[in-house]
C-alpha cells in the first residue's frame, strides 16, 4: 500500500507522521510518500524523511498516488472531487463539526479512519490518540498558569520570610485532568479535584490532589467511563461548591468534557468576580464552549485581573513530543489493520477497526459515530 503523509493547514504545528515512525512504516511493508515542508512546524526536515526512505511530493500529486491519507485534521479545506472512491483518510474527525464533508465523503465511497473514535478499550490503550493529545494539554496547561500567575507555585522558605504555596482547582479528572493534578503537584501546589465519575477518586488521591465530592452524581456505566449529562439539581450544587473552592484557589485548570456534547459550565460569571485578581483559569474545554461561562476559544479574556485562557489546541505548541505520540498511536492502530505484504485488510468483526471506521462501502460503520450524528 502506498501512503501519503499531508502538511496540516491553518494554525497546526503537528504533522501525523514525523521521519522515524515514517521508517516504522517502511519497515512494514508500506510506501511513504511526504507531502512538501509537511514536517517543517514539528522540525522534521523533508531531508530527514528522505533518509527514512519517504518519498517528497506536491499535495497534488501525493493525493493522487496514495491509496490512504494520513493526516492530524481531517482535509476539509480540500475539494471532495480531490478524492477518489476507495481512498483511505485516516485522520481525526471530529464527527459534529465535520458532519457535512463525511457526507459527501460517504456519498463519494472514501473510507474514512478516526482517530477520535478508537474504543477506550484496555487493547486499544496503545493507539488512543485522544489521551496522548490530552497527556500534553493537561502538561501545557498547567506550564502555562505557571509562567502567568503572579505568585509560585511551591512554598518558599527563604530569608525574606515563608511563601504560602499556591493552591489549583482542577475541573474534570480524565486523562488531561489527571496530568495536570501530577504537574501541578510535581511544581508543589496544594491540588484539589471535582468530577462526576467516583471512580476517578482513588487515583487522584494516589497523585496526592484531594478528590472534592458532590453527592448525587449521575453514572452510567453504558456510557464506556465517560460523563453523562447532570441533572439540574446537581448542577446547582455543584456550581455552589464550585465558587467556594475557586475563590480559594490562584489556578483553575478546567477539562470537563461529555463526549458528543457542549462542555459543562461549571464556573459562573459570579464565580470568576468573586475570584482573586490575579487568578488563571486555562479553560482547555474551550473548543467545545469551554466550562467558564465567560470562555472565549482561543482568546485570553481579562475580567477583574482575572486572566480566562480558553485553549484548546495545546498539542499543537509542543508538535515535536506530540507528533511523535501522534504517529505512535497512528503505527499501533495499522499494525492490527495491515497484512504482512503491507497492505490494508479492514476486518469490521474486530471491535477496534469497527469502532474506528466512520464510513466505508458507502455506509457509516461505527457505532459512536451514528450515534452522535444520530443515524438510524
Ligand atoms: P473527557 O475528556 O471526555 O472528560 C474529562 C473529564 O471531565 C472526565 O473525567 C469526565 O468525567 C469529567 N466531567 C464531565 N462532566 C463533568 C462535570 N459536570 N463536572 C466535573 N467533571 C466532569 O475524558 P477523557 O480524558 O477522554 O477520559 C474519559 C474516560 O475514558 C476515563 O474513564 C478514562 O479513564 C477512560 N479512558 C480509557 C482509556 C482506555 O482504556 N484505552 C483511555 C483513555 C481514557
């Protein structure tokens, strides 16, 4: 199989494949075509692929000749006419944003991977591009409440008298919310948790941040370990509890999400006025409305001194770690999905390769992926 390595578009440093798993590739039987200055924002040179055995093409070209696409973002910003029946994209999909090209790419008979719908399986741990990307943003995001906030992060005893370490209030206790309780932790802040999942409790505990429960969380253990929608009621006592650890807190580091849906709002506009000046909340929730009422993605809003980050694209500040992790996950995923020969063999009675596949044959496969859409 020949395949085709697209530069990103827009604001993205990352790049899906950077030289050394290019060679991974090689090694298993499959053709590397690059697509010109695709690696240049993860410092990856088109010499260094050459070296990996890849070959550099014009995008036009190497969509032509490729018979599967490996992208980060899906390539909306290309005509579908660019792509021809039976050719593999494999990228993130973002299913709700991207509604409309996945139809016409069903309509046109492209087979397309998603990396945002591998199954959050113990197998499939290996190729969940969705933690890897989330291990940096819950890293970044922590780094960046550090190098803003006017105060430390440890306690300090010097001669000048004893500095009161600062305190972090993390919202969502997932994989990003669980990396930036160890950051903040590794920096020496006093780390305090909310989450509607009671079995993130014992593992934020183990990373020393102390769990804050409300009671009457609603579970469902259909939901494969995600969140589902509170009801009013809790909510309300959430958001109580909320404001009063927030107006403790310097840092809020927010990261709760509910897969298919808006972010929740868990800190009011009441709440950031009653906040510290100074404070800095990294609202890495943003892209899907962010948990801070007051969130503009992208922006940093300053209300009463209080800096509101709402980030959401933290893997692509740090593209070299994060284009690595990306390609990792990407090489783990083929391995189950390519025969010896180096050719693609999609096997739909497998969990993983049925889970990930949006569409194929002209019909959306994936469970989650109708569900969200909401196909029949
Ligand atoms: P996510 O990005 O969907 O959400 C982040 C966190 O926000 C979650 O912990 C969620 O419970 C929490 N949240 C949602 N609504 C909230 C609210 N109203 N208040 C407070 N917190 C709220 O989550 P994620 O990081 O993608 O992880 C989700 C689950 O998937 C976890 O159970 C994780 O352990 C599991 N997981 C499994 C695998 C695997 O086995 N391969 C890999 C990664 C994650």
């Amino acid at each position: 199989m020949i395949t085709g390595i697209l530069k990103e578009s827009g604001s993205e440093n990352r790049v899906a494949i950077l030289p050394g798993e290019a060679a991974v590739l090689k090694k298993m039987g499959i053709e590397v075509l690059v697509e010109l200055n695709a690696g240049e924002r993860a410092f990856a040179s088109d010499d260094a692929y050459r070296a990996a055995g890849a070959i550099i093409l014009g995008r036009k070209e190497l969509i032509s000749k490729a018979a599967m696409l490996l992208a980060v973002n899906l390539p909306v910003g290309d005509a579908i006419s660019s792509f021809r029946e039976g050719q593999v994209i494999c990228s993130v999909l973002n299913p709700v944003e991207n509604s409309d090209w996945l139809e016409k790419a069903r309509i046109l008979g492209l087979t397309v991977l998603a990396l945002d719908l591998v199954p959050r399986t113990t197998r499939a741990q290996s190729m969940d591009i969705l933690s890897s990307m989330a291990t940096v943003s819950g890293y970044k995001a922590v780094l960046a409440a550090a190098s803003i906030l006017p105060r430390f992060f440890p306690m300090f005893m010097s001669a000048a008298g004893t500095i009161k370490p600062s305190r972090v209030l993390i919202l969502g206790a997932g994989v990003a919310g669980l990396q930036a309780v160890a950051i903040a932790r590794k920096l020496g802040a006093i780390v305090e948790v909310f989450d509607v999942r009671s079995a993130v409790k014992e593992e934020v505990k183990s990373l020393g941040g102390k769990f804050i429960e409300v009671e009457g969380a609603k579970e469902d253990s259909a939901a494969g370990g995600y969140a589902v929608e509170q009801t009013g009621e809790f909510k309300k006592k959430q958001q109580e509890l909320i404001q009063q650890r927030a107006i403790a807190a310097d840092v809020v580091i927010a990261t709760a999400q509910i897969p298919g849906k808006k972010a929740p709002v868990l800190i009011l506009k009441e709440t950031v006025n009653a906040m510290k000046p100074g404070s800095v909340i990294i609202d890495i929730a943003a892209s899907s409305g962010g948990n801070c009422e007051l969130t503009e993605n992208g922006k940093n809003v300053i209300v009463n001194g209080i800096h509101i980050i709402g980030k959401s694209d933290f893997p692509s500040d740090m593209p070299s770690d994060a284009s690595k992790m990306f390609g990792s996950n990407i090489i783990n995923l083929l391995k189950i999905m390519v025969d010896k020969e180096g050719n693609l063999n999609l096997n739909m009675q497998d969990d993983i390769i049925n889970g990930t596949t949006a569409i194929h044959g002209k019909e959306y496969i994936s469970q989650r992926v109708r569900q969200i859409l909401n196909i029949k």
